[in-house]
C-alpha cells in the first residue's frame, strides 16, 4: 500500500490490511 494514502486515511491501512491478511491465512491453512 502507498504511504501517502496511509496519511490521508489510516482507517483505510487496517481494513486494507485486514483483508489481505486473512486471505493469506487461508491460503497458508
């Protein structure tokens, strides 16, 4: 993810985050 969007929403890092994290906990499983 780009460090300026971070900036401008940081509400927007942890859904993104999230999301993908879950997604590789399943693929991992």
């Amino acid at each position: 993810l780009e460090p300026r969007k971070n900036c401008t929403t940081p509400e927007a890092n942890p859904l993104s985050h999230a999301p993908q994290r879950a997604i590789r906990s399943d693929v991992m499983e």
